[in-house]
DNA sequence: GCAAGTACCTACTATTTTGTAGGTGTCAAA
DNA sequence: TTTGACACCTACAAAATAGTAGGTACTTGC
C-alpha cells in the first residue's frame, strides 16, 4: 500500500473543499437561506472581502454553493447550497457539535487562534 | 452579535485541533492500536519525520492522544488515542465518508492536492 | 569500528494562505 | 455633484504551514 493515506480515507478531498477560515461558517450560513455578499460581510464582521469573495468562488467551483445573478445593476448576486453543500454540512454539524463541548479544553495557543472578536 | 463565528458554532475549535496535514490520517491509525513514530512513519509514506513528530506533540497537548514512554533504551514510546480523540474519530468519519463518495467531482486545482502518491 | 535503528531536536527554506490597500463601473440618494 | 452602495478585481506584504538537511544520545548487529 503506497497510496496517500488522506485521499485514501476521503479526509484528503474533504479538507480541501472546507478548509479555508471561514468556509464553515458560510457554508452554515447560506444554508438557512440564499445570501447576498454583502449581507455575509454584515454577519460575519471579521472576515475581509477579498477572502470571502474568494472562499465563496471557490466554493461554487467545488459545487457547494450556487450562484445567482439576478443580472440587475447595480449589481446582485446571491449564493445557495447545493445538494453536496447541503450533505457536507450534514456531517460537519457533529464536528461543530464537538468542537463547541470540548471548547475549553482546547485552548492550547494556535496562532490563528488569536481572532480578537 | 459581534462574536465571531466559526467559534461560536464550534468549527473553529475542531479545525484548529485537527488542521494538520495528516492529523486526521493518524487519528485514524492510533485509534485501531497504539502506534510508534517509527510505525507511522512507514504508514505514512509521505510524511517527514519533522511532521509526524510535530504533530503527535500537538495531538498530544489537545489531548487527542496520550504518549506512553517505555522507559527503555534504546527509545521507545507508543501514541494512543484518548476518549476525547475517539469521539473526534466518530465525528470525522462520517465527513471521510463525504470525501470519498464525492472525491471524483473534488478534482479541483487546490496547490497540496499535488501529492503524487 | 561502523552502520543502522530508536525518538527526538534545531536552523533554514519554500510553499500556501491570509491580510492590506488600492482599483473597476454603474446607479441612487443627499 | 459628491457620496455611498453594489459586486467584484489586482498587486503586494505578512503570516502560517510544511519541507530539507543537519544534529543529539544511546544500543544492537555486522
């Protein structure tokens, strides 16, 4: 077996779609309903624009997100999961569920931990 | 509500423990069996030394794994995983299990996908 | 004696990701 | 007419992560 473990075991393609800082968490907001750019700025202040305007591009090209542009000036656009956002938002919801019970044990430094809200 | 998401839902937490190149592959080795660096290191074909050692150590200060040194010479220590890590285990199981059902259309050209096995 | 194995460590470099600061064009309200 | 909002874009700089190449101390097998 000289295969690479993480592409073996699916951790390897599921990292890279969602590992981004704020992927997660735009992921679990436009689940709820579609999201305008602009209002996802509003929700999630400390992102800046470049990286959600990034994250969001990337995501649609993984399939995650829909895109819709309403072809209106000035200019709107919303983003909607997919059926596959939808599934991996399924299973990332437990791992939130972990993260957010064992918050406090896992303090340790990260230096991108260092998110002053 | 200023706070800052990916803490507040708990995705923060779980990625800053598990973001690790092959964090999650040696979760998912240590949990079978206690494992030893050397032991990993051939599973592991890809990894450098300086990483698996790396991140054992972080493993082991979030308390995903515990460190048991033989006391011996020449060295010999093994990694187990701990409740708390199993339970991070169950919780990322289900997202490998994402990966590797849609790992075909998440072909994407993202920089470290270019692992050649 | 010398090479190889054990489990690390450190310095330095390269790659990847994120942040900062600016710019585009159109439109509406002040 | 100036200002702001909309949804982007680019170049550059900073930070975080990973890789490379070396070293430690000890022991066993050749």
């Amino acid at each position: 077996m000289a295969t690479n473990l993480p592409e073996a075991c699916g951790l390897g393609p599921a990292f890279r779609v969602i590992n981004g800082k704020w992927k997660g968490t735009i992921l679990w907001l436009c689940r709820k309903q579609p999201r305008r750019p602009g209002e996802l700025r509003r929700l999630i202040p400390d992102v800046s624009e470049k990286m959600l305007i990034q994250h969001l591009r990337e995501m649609v090209a993984d399939g995650l997100l829909d895109r819709h542009d309403f072809g209106e000036i000035p200019p709107r656009v919303a983003y909607s999961v997919t059926d596959l956002g939808r599934e991996l938002d399924d299973v990332l919801t437990p791992l939130a569920h972990w993260g957010l019970k064992h918050a406090a044990r896992l303090t340790r430094d990260h230096p991108m931990s260092l998110v002053k809200a």
